[in-house]
C-alpha cells in the first residue's frame, strides 16, 4: 500500500518530470505505431494483391522466316495449349497492317511540328494514318476491346465469316454505315491479296479514355478494323507481317513451371518463347514494396534511436533524484520498494502516452499512408505508363493502402511500449542497486566546493 501511495505522491510531487516522460513517450510510441502498422499493411496487401493478381502466360512467335513451316504453331495447337488443369482461359489474336485503296484512313498527327514562312501561326504536320486488322475469337475480341477502353456502340461482337467492326470516326469520315462493304489490302504482300467485308457493328473510346484527351486503341489508331478469328486467318498472307498473340489465364503463379513443361510436352517449339506477366505485378507493386521498406526503416530507426534517447534521459532525471532516494533510504525504505514505486510511476505515464498515440494513429496513419504511396510512385515514375500490358486484363493501378488495425497490431504496439519502459527501468534499477549514499554525500561535498 505504501508503494502505490508513494509512487502517486511522486508523480504529483514531480509531474513536470514525468510531463517530459510522457511527451517523449507519446512521440516515440506515435512513430513506431504509424511506421509498424504502414509496414505490416503494406506487407498485407502486397501479399493479397499477389494472390488476387491474375497470371497471363504469353506464347511469343519467333521471326517466322528463320523457321520452318512445320514449326509454326497452329490455331488447333494454341486451343490445344489452353485444354489444361492449369488454364482458366485463353486468348488468341492476329493482326495484320493494312490498306485502304479507296477509303480515306483518320490521319495521324506527327510529332514534329513546323512555322509556315508567311506568318507565326503554328501548324500540325499530319502523317498518313496506319491501320491494323485484328483477328480473334468472340470472347477475346470482348476482352480485348474492354481492356484498350473501348465500347462497342452499334452491331454485335459476334461475327460471321467477313464481318468487321470499324470505328465510329472512320465511318464518319467515309460515311459509312452498317451493312456497307469495305476492302482492304494486306501490306507487305507482293500478290496485294485483298478481300471484301461487311460492316456488322461499330466501336469508339469509352467515356473515361475520351475524357483523357487520348485512344488506347490496340493499333493506337481509329483505322483498325475487327474481324473473326477464321477470317483473317483464311487470308493469304506473308508470315513475316503477321503476328499472333496467344495467352493463358494460370490459376496460379505457381503452377507456371508445370503449365511450361506440359506444353513443351504437346509440341511447342523451343523458337517459341513463353513470358509472364509477373513483371507486370512487381511493377505495380513497387510503390507499395517502397512504402514498406522505408517504414519499416524508420520503425528500426525509432527502436534504435528511442531507446538510447530514453537511457540519456533517464540517467540524467535519475541525477535530480538522489537526494529524496539518499533520504528514503535513510527512513527505512528499501531499494525493491523504491524500485516498484517508479515503475508504477512509469506504467501511469505510459498508460497515458499509450492511449493519446493510439488515438493519433488512427486518425494520422491513413493520410500518411496515401501521401507515402503518390511520394514513391513520383520517386519510381508514372508506373501506370511504364506498365507494358503483356495480353493482360488492364489492371487498376494501386492508388491508397488500406491500413489495418488487428490482434497481431495491437499486441505490437503493447509490445513496442514495454520495450521503451524496460529501457527506463533497467537504467533505474541499476542506479538505485549502485547508490550508496556516502558516496552521494562525498560527491555531493565535493561538488559545493
């Protein structure tokens, strides 16, 4: 009873003292809570992403004329690739440049840009616009036109045999309409193959992509026409100007290994090169894996630094104490008495810190988070423009860390505070253990001389 009377008394007896504890334990539990819960968040969600992030295997063609026609891959070995335990599914698409000879093409707008001599007025150069025909399969005509941030506007996505899509500014520049014929020629092809097609539908930019001032056509122009896959595919055409993308949705990262051995096994060519989109998702990740190693820096650098800071602080308030220590010890009081009073004393001013710093953290920590996260992606670069889609779904560039608060945070946190108490008690055990008061009163002599 007299230790807990004793140790109240001394906290109102010296609260200005223990005012300054509490004001540094407050910040140095406020920075290890808001580095400890960015870093375990962003270890989290890193670890939930990956989970989450769908894993494309992308099939490459080599230079076609450097290999023989029998070690072409064909469209029923492709399907036959994708009839796997490790496939969710697949995506097959062919394009092809193209001409028109009668149809004006959507000019391009050069990147060089020129005065005219008469006057200042500055004029765009414009180049002939280029144009692409893409081949693939109702379904991954669907996706591929979702994820280049187009909407189909009239028509269908099902196509017959020589039915195409066009977009909405090529039609209007040649004022056509559905059920109109168009014909194109394939370049590169010495025999000029041309072929006639029916437009059965029309696309243009979503909202979003119109609002950006910019197309995210695959072929990054309005010229591109869309077509089944068996219709481009029946066209005669030189190899060398044709390109094929064929890609696997894995259900797992993991199991890439044995989705490669398995199609090495059905017969892929060892000219063929197989890719992931694994880079993808480290690139996106990066800000947050930034995020976490500079938290988790700084949490190392606020245990490291907050405790000698605490040790400093405690020799020198243990200093300004002798005296009533000298004058306990001289009524009777023992020195495991002495000890449990200031430890109470501390727990009292912890207790405190412990609560205000836990509030602030919930209000700070979020905000903290987001700004962490856009001050990395500016360090890294514009990541959404450095991110290369490899025949991926287009994936949401990551834009706030959710922070959490759980069992595991809170037993941290009550952790992290008991450590910094145990530095405080440790210097204050060990000097009330060493005080002798004979040598307090010498050097207390010595020092008024």
């Amino acid at each position: 009873m007299f230790v807990f009377k004793h140790a109240f008394l001394n906290l109102r007896r010296h609260i200005w003292n223990y005012l300054l504890v509490g004001i540094m334990l407050f910040l140095l539990i406020l920075g290890t809570m808001v580095t400890s819960t960015l870093y375990s968040s962003a270890k989290l969600f890193t670890q939930h992403y990956s989970n989450q992030f769908k894993t494309i295997v992308t099939i490459l063609e080599p230079d076609l004329s450097n290999i023989s026609h029998e070690k072409k891959l064909t469209k029923e070995q492709y399907v036959k690739f994708g009839k796997s335990k490790y496939v969710n599914g697949m995506k097959m698409i062919e394009n092809t440049p193209i001409s028109f000879e009668t149809l004006t093409t959507i000019p391009s707008p050069s990147m060089v840009q020129f005065r005219e001599s008469e006057g200042n007025a500055l004029k765009e150069n414009y180049n002939q616009g280029l144009a692409n025909w893409w081949g693939a399969e109702s379904d991954s005509l669907v996706k591929e036109l979702a994820e280049n941030g187009l909407d189909i506007s009239a028509g269908s996505t099902v196509l017959k045999d020589n039915e195409c899509l066009v977009s909405n500014e090529f039609a209007e520049l040649n004022q056509l309409k559905i059920g109109d014929s168009i014909q194109v020629v394939l370049t590169g092809n010495e025999k000029k193959a041309r072929q006639s097609l029916v437009i059965a539908g029309m696309y243009q930019p979503n909202e979003q992509v119109q609002s950006d001032g910019a197309s995210q056509l695959v072929g990054g122009q309005g010229n591109d026409i869309f077509t089944n896959w068996e219709t481009l595919h029946a066209m005669e055409k030189d190899d060398q100007f044709v390109y094929n993308s064929v890609s696997y949705e894995l259900t797992s990262m993991a199991i890439f290994e044995d989705f490669f051995d398995e199609i090495k096994t059905k017969g892929l060519p060892s000219e063929y090169q197989v890719m992931t989109n694994e880079a993808n998702m480290k690139l996106l990740l990066s800000p947050v894996n930034g995020t976490g190693t500079l938290s988790g820096t700084i949490l190392l650098s606020f245990l490291i630094f907050g405790n000698f800071g605490l040790a400093l602080l405690s020799i020198r308030l243990f200093r300004q104490k002798q005296t009533e220590i000298y004058v306990l010890r001289n009524i009777g009081i023992t020195k495991q008495q002495i000890i449990k009073s200031r430890l109470i004393e501390l727990v009292v001013v912890a207790s405190f810190s412990f609560t205000f710093a836990l509030i602030a953290t919930k209000f700070i920590v979020q905000p903290i988070a987001d700004w962490q996260l856009s001050s990395q992606r500016q360090l890294m670069g514009n990541v959404d423009q450095l991110f290369s889609f490899v025949a991926s779904e287009k994936n949401d560039s990551i834009a706030s860390i959710p922070m959490v608060f759980n069992a595991n945070s809170f037993i941290t946190f009550i952790g992290v505070t008991c450590l910094f108490l145990i530095t405080i008690m440790s210097i204050d055990s060990y000097k009330v253990f060493k005080f002798e008061p004979i040598e307090f009163l010498l050097e207390r002599n010595l020092d008024e001389r």
